[in-house]
C-alpha cells in the first residue's frame, strides 16, 4: 500500500473518489436536517433517496478500489484490511 500511496495518479484518483463519498454524504445529511422540519415534503424525500443511493454507490465504488471506509466495512473474514490505509500521519487525509 506504501508503494501505491508515492503514485500521483493513484492519490489524485482516491482523493476524487473520497471527495465523491463526502460529497454525497453531505448531500444526505443536508436532506435528512431537512426532512426532520418538512416531513411531508414528497420532493425532499425522493431527493434524499438520490442522494442515498448516490452515497451507497460512491461509498462502494472506493471501498472496491481502495478498501473500507470504516472499521465495520471491513468484510474481509481472512485479513484485517482497515489498517491498511494510510494514517493521517502517513499522509492519509487530503
């Protein structure tokens, strides 16, 4: 994972993905703030389906590619593959 981490297009690549993760992420807790005061707003909840759906998939896309994205992702049953992922002070946060 070391020798990946020193390649330009493979940060440039996860930083995009996890970018997209947060995004959509944001985008879902926006909409549920949103929902808790308007929870018949039919618009707003298929908005946030969306962005759930956008969320799940963006979450599944990195973690296909790069590994979990929390402890409780990791579903490997073999190998412990959450350390596998630079720490902050390895470089690990954008």
């Amino acid at each position: 994972m070391m020798n990946q981490m020193m390649n330009p297009d493979f940060n440039a690549s996860r930083e995009a993905m996890l970018r997209e993760v947060d995004q959509a992420g944001f985008e879902v807790v926006d909409a549920n703030l949103y929902l808790d005061t308007h929870p018949c707003d039919a618009a707003a909840i298929d908005y946030y389906n969306q962005m759930a759906d956008a969320y799940r998939n963006a979450a599944a896309a990195f973690e296909a590619q790069f590994g979990p994205l929390t402890a409780s992702a990791n579903r490997d049953a073999a190998y412990w593959s959450w350390i596998n992922d630079p720490w902050p002070w390895e470089g690990g946060c954008y």
